[in-house]
C-alpha cells in the first residue's frame, strides 16, 4: 500500500483554515477513536507554521496566520500524543521549545492530592484547598473507569507521570497572573497539569484560568518578540472533557450547563476550539429513549452536554463503526456535518467552504490514515 | 370546496404568518421555537433578524450559547454564568430608556436556547420559567410615559434531554413552554419532510434522521445534498397559533434559504407547504387521470345495437309481477333467433 500523506486530501478543508470563535465537535465512538484526527488538526496547524511553504499548497495560505496549538488532553498522556504526533513527523518536544504548541495534562493529577506531585520541588500553583477526602471520591468510582475505557488505543497506558522528556525543567510556577513576556517564564516545560479542587462553577473556574494562562503564555511571546505577525493564532483542542463530567457529576454540582459554559469560557481566549466527545449509544440515547427505565444522572447530563455541544458547534465530524460490520481494510466512517450555529454570521468566509460529507477511513498501522469515498 | 379552502388559507395563513414574523400588532407576545440538530433555528432566527430591521425594531439578544453577536443586533446579552435575576436586570437595561416623543416603540427579545438555563445547577427550585419570561414582557421598573411592546422569542432544543423534574408533579420545562406560548414553531428540513412524503406516498414507514436513527455514534443526520433532491432547500415551519379569542390555527410553512432573496426585500416570501411545486397534494394528479378508461385487451364498450338490444330484454321478473297466477310469472321468455338450434328436450315451452 502506498504511503499516504499525513494529511488526506478529502480532509484538509475540514482541518485547515478554521473560522474565527468557532467551534467543531469531534464525536467518537468506542470502535471509532479519534486521536488519530485529533492529531490530524495539530497537523494542519502546527505544520503549516513550521514550514510557510507548505501553506500555500492548501490553497488561500498566503493569508494564514501562525498557529499555535494547546492540546488539553483529559484521557491521554504526553507520552502517547508525543509518540503519536512523531509518526506524522511532528516533534512537539521541539515545537514545545518554540512555544508553539502547549500540552496540559488534564489526566495525571485532576484528582491527585498535593503530595503525589511527582516532582516534589517544584510547587504547584494551583490553590489547592482540596481535603484529600475529594481526591478518591468514592461515589464517582464507577464513573470515571467507564469513561477511561476508550484508553486501549494508547501504546502504553497512562505514561504521563514519567520523567518529562527533553526540556530543562518539567515545570516551572505559571502563576495565571505572571507577566507572559517575562523571560523566567520561558522553562515551562512541556506538561501543565490541572488539578481539580473544589466544587461546582468554582472549580471549573480555576480550571478555566490555568487553561488560559497556557494559552495566554503562547500568545504573550508572539507579543513580545515584536515580529511583523504576532497576531498568531491559537487553536485550542480539549480531547474529551466529558471525562469532567463523567467524574465530577452532580454531586460536584457540575453539570451539563456549567460544562458547557467552561467550554465558552475557553472558547473566548482562542482563535477556534476542536473538542473531542464521545457519543456512544447508551451515553446519547439512555437518557431521550423514554420508558425504558430511569436515565442516570450521567446519562443526561452526556447526552445534554454532547448534544448541546452539537447545537452551538459549527461543525460536527462524527467517527463511527462500519455500519455492515468489521472489515479489515476499512476503520470507520467519518461524516461531516454542519452544526447547529452553522450560518450565523453572514460572511461566506467564516462560514469556511465547507460541504457535508460522509467518507470512510482506514487508519494504517504505521499511523497513516487514508479518507475515502463508498466505492472508491 | 377544496379550492375556496385554499385561498381562503392562502389569503389568512400567509397574513398570519407575516404578521407573526414581522411582530406587528404585537400578535404573538411569546414565539416559542422548538428545534432540532436537523434543523437549527439559526435561518428562522435571522429571518427575525432581518424583519425586524425593516421595520425598525429593536432587537435584544440573550446569548446563553452564542458567543458573538449576530448581525444586525442591537443589544447582545451574555447570559454565560449569571443568575435569572441579573439576565432580567441586563436586558432590561439593554432597552433606551428615552421616553421618546414617537409613539410606543417595540423591540424584540430573541433568547438563543433556553435549555442551558433550565438545566443549570444554579438555578434554585424557587425558579420559574413563566415568572422569568414574563419578566420580559412586562418590566417592573417605574412605569415609564412611553409603553414598551415586547415580543420574546425563544427557542428550546427539543431533542437535549432534560434534567429530571425535582417532584413528580411538576410538568416538564417542555410542557411549562408550550402552555406558555402563544406561538410555537416546529421546525423541520425540507429535504426530510420530502423523504417522508415520498415514503409515505407508497404507504412506506417514513424514514427518520439524525438521532432518532438511534445509530451508535450518529449525532447529525443531515446532508447538504440528498442525491436527487438538490433543490429540495429551506426550512419547513409547523405552525401553530393561538389566538386571543383562543382558537388555535395549524399551518405548515416553507422558508426559502436566505440566498434566494436580497436582505431588503420587503415582500412576504413565506409560503404554505402545499403550495410549494415540491410539495404538491397527492390528490391533483389523479384528477387528470380519472377521466380515461383502463386499457385493456378486451374490447369493452357496446355498440348502438347491442345496446338497444340489452335495453330491449324483459327480465324475468318483470314478468313476474304481472300476477298471472302462481306457477305462471317468471318464466324464461326466449326469443329464437336465426342461429339457434330447437332442442327438444331442453327448450320446451
């Protein structure tokens, strides 16, 4: 089989040149991960910047901007988006360094007490008035393993908590108000971890900002290193916050609504957010399909938060099994809808030259993904 | 019948329509649209929109999940993280307060979803969806010399799931809406509404879409171009309309794709369903064709003679009632003709 491009032809519209404040969910499915076209977007931003040739071959570049990623990963580790991005030819180690791309470990630490930081010398900033009660919280047990399931794809578990890889020092105190441009804060290394502590709005609230002086810190160089082009683009990409969800619940007071004004939150600081979601049967129809039996509190609130997530979404790409069953040379299908806030501003230009589009992929074993027609 | 029944819906429906979509004479105070992923509000909202520029009116948008502001709004409301008391006191004070000398000014209050807020843990069981939304209508602030008409607008997502209801006995946030409304609009998709007609126009389970297809990993089920269908665009509005005298109007809607018209047209471009050429009454066909014979390989008609002849036989009970005694009416009177064989034995007479 020839090698494919990292970025298949009949996908790049959709992952290039985003509209301003949008938003594109990315709903996936157990059988029907969708890291690899996670990594597909840090692709299509974090290259075209690396090299500006390679913009003008997708058409209407010679207007990009410089795009930046942060990578809000709450299932899977730096070790694995690390290994994953090297075989598209992406060193985000190195693009790390450069301060174009940020990775914020939502996974490692959420719930961890303040003593099991792994690198004790280090402080963490993060106001961290948890009683370590909250940290196994018990009544969330079965929650989050449900939700962690999707983790099989990962080539080794959860990786994160190894030694941070080649950067001076793992990380250093991003204080949210620490003046960006100051040259201190440049040893922030590759991994920013959140830490969830307290309760409700709140909580989201000190998640929100952590997230925001990442974003802020990305931003805050292109300022000031005063370059012609500072007004760099930032793309955010939350992969599956729904485990915030999952694991926090109403008991926690976070719902669907509080997520999804953590996600507008966010949505504020950035040039266009891509959130990966999953969308199983049971998590999307339980909670609709009435007389069946009592939906979960889990159950609504996912299928709340997803399918109001749809509703503000400008694009919807849903990945899902093969409707006629396994195949071996066929992965999934992959269909691109418009999302409910689709159409609202009235220039043809934000509304990007997006058609829907149902395709099929085959994701490679050496990671190359091929995007196809039924019958091609 | 059927053709008075149409234009008198043509003439009533469409006035109906274009009053309610212009909010003139304040005829709806509170339009409640119900949408879908299939079909977002977000045409029918910039319909709204752009009418109400028109003619002037002062447009408020509560955001509880747009960001920016739509074209064409006046005032935009972040609802993001506020209490229902301090969305009422924003928009309230989003509204001029001049007392002009004109006469009373209207405006128009769109509220972009309202499921956010009827989920939302902040929200106190003292809440109360008909309270908020009539809070709106009518401010509680000083009276003021100039009356303000307000109309509200608000859409609700029917297909996210709503939280569970904190006693049995209260009615569902849906249900609260729709007693509340005096307008509800139900869209739906063009191109679907088709793909069901034609289904059931061959007496077909009509299909369905997006997620009532209840496929695993299916959230959206609408394509830009259903093969075959390409013209088959705009939004399908299932109207239904209180008035004040309480009776209820149904009618269904087509609004044509906002690329079909230039943004200042003032004319009605709504239309009833049936009378859109896609969409036409299954009966109008038929019409045409009732007037033919079936063919068919057997000549079938009569001819003058034969005629004649059929109208010339005396059935044997005409004889009958002629009273001749028993035994007597009824028999087989038979003609001979040139062609017949006597046969003793069968044809004695």
């Amino acid at each position: 089989m020839p090698t494919q491009p990292p970025l298949p032809p009949l996908l790049a519209p959709y992952v290039s040149s985003l509209p301003p404040s949008s938003l594109i969910v990315l709903s996936t499915v157990l059988g029907a991960q969708g890291n690899w076209l996670t990594l597909r977007y840090l692709y299509a931003a974090l290259n075209a910047s690396l090299t500006s040739d390679a913009a003008l071959s997708f058409g209407e570049g010679h207007n990009r901007k410089k795009q930046k990623v942060v990578l809000v990963s709450f299932l899977r580790g730096w070790e694995f988006w690390r290994a994953e991005a090297k075989r598209l030819g992406l060193d985000l180690a190195r693009l790390t360094d450069k301060r174009q791309f940020a990775f914020v470990d939502g996974l490692s630490e959420l719930f961890a007490g303040p003593r099991t930081t792994p690198t004790p010398s280090t402080p963490q900033t993060t106001t961290q008035t948890t009683p370590p009660s909250l940290a196994p919280s018990p009544r969330g047990g079965p929650v989050p393993q449900r939700t962690i399931l999707p983790n099989r794809s990962a080539p080794s578990p959860i990786p994160a908590r190894g030694p941070a890889v080649a950067a001076p020092a793992p990380f250093a105190p991003v204080a949210p108000s620490a003046p960006p441009a100051a040259p201190a804060s440049r040893e922030v290394g590759p991994v920013k971890r959140l830490h969830l502590s307290g309760k409700g709005p709140a909580a989201l609230d000190r998640l929100e900002k952590d997230i925001a002086a990442v974003v802020g810190h990305l931003n805050g160089r292109a300022a000031a290193s005063a370059e012609g082009e500072d007004d760099s683009e930032v793309l955010l990409v939350l992969d599956q916050p729904d485990l915030l969800l999952a694991a926090t619940g109403p008991g926690k007071e976070i719902g669907a609504t509080e997520m999804t004004e953590w996600v507008m939150g966010l949505q504020q600081y950035v040039h266009a957010t891509v959130m990966t979601l999953a969308a199983d049967l049971p998590l999307i129809h339980n909670a609709s399909a009435a007389g069946h039996q009592m939906p979960t509190p889990l159950e609504t609130e996912h299928a709340a938060f997803a399918i109001g997530s749809a509703h503000r979404a400008h694009l919807v790409m849903q990945l899902r099994d093969l409707d006629t069953g396994a195949a071996r040379d066929v992965s999934g299908v992959l269909r691109v809808s418009k999302g409910g806030a689709w159409g609202q501003s009235d220039n043809t230009d934000a509304n990007g030259n997006w058609e829907e589009k149902e395709a099929l992929y085959f994701v490679q074993r050496d990671g190359g993904v091929n995007v196809f027609g039924r019958g091609e | 019948m059927a053709p008075t029944n149409t234009s008198h819906r043509q003439t009533h429906n469409l006035l109906l329509i274009s009053k309610l979509l212009s909010l003139r004479d304040t005829a709806s105070p509170l339009a409640l649209v119900l949408d879908s992923l299939e079909q977002p509000a977000t045409p029918l909202i910039k319909e709204y929109i752009r009418r109400a520029k028109l003619s002037k009116v002062h447009i408020t948008f509560v955001a509880f999940e747009t960001l920016k502001p739509l074209e064409g709004v006046d005032a935009f409301v972040a609802a993001r993280k506020k209490s229902p008391l301090e969305i009422i006191k924003a928009v309230n004070e989003a509204y001029p307060n001049v007392s002009t000398s004109g006469p009373s000014r209207r405006r128009l209050i769109l509220i972009d979803a309202i499921n956010p807020l009827l989920h939302a843990r902040r929200t106190d069981a003292q809440f109360n969806v008909s309270s908020f939304l009539s809070s709106f209508l009518m401010p509680h602030g000083p009276p003021t010399a100039s009356k303000v008409e307000a109309s509200l607008v608000v859409t609700f997502h029917q297909d996210v799931p709503s939280p569970p209801l904190p006693s049995p006995y209260t009615p569902s946030p849906l249900s609260m809406l729709t007693y509340l409304a005096t307008t509800i609009i139900r869209l739906h998709s063009f191109s679907h509404i088709m793909a069901q007609k034609a289904a059931r126009d061959r007496s077909l389970v009509p299909p369905v879409f997006g997620l009532e297809e209840e496929l695993d990993g299916v959230l959206l089920g609408r394509l830009d171009k259903p093969i075959g269908n390409e013209t088959a665009q705009g939004v399908v509005l299932e109207l239904e309309h209180r008035r004040k005298s309480g009776r209820g109007v149904l009618e269904w809607y087509i609004l044509p794709p906002a690329s079909r018209y230039p943004p200042q047209y003032a004319k009605e471009i709504v239309t009833l369903l049936d009378d859109h050429p896609l969409y036409r009454p299954p009966e109008e066909p038929d019409f045409g064709a009732g007037e033919e014979e079936p063919e068919s390989t057997f000549e079938l008609r009569l001819t003058d003679r034969q005629r004649r002849d059929r109208e010339g036989v005396v059935l044997p009970y005409f004889d009958a009632q002629q009273g001749d005694g028993p035994g007597e009416g009824g028999r087989i009177l038979y003609d001979m003709g040139e062609e017949d064989d006597f046969d003793e034995e069968e044809d004695e007479i």
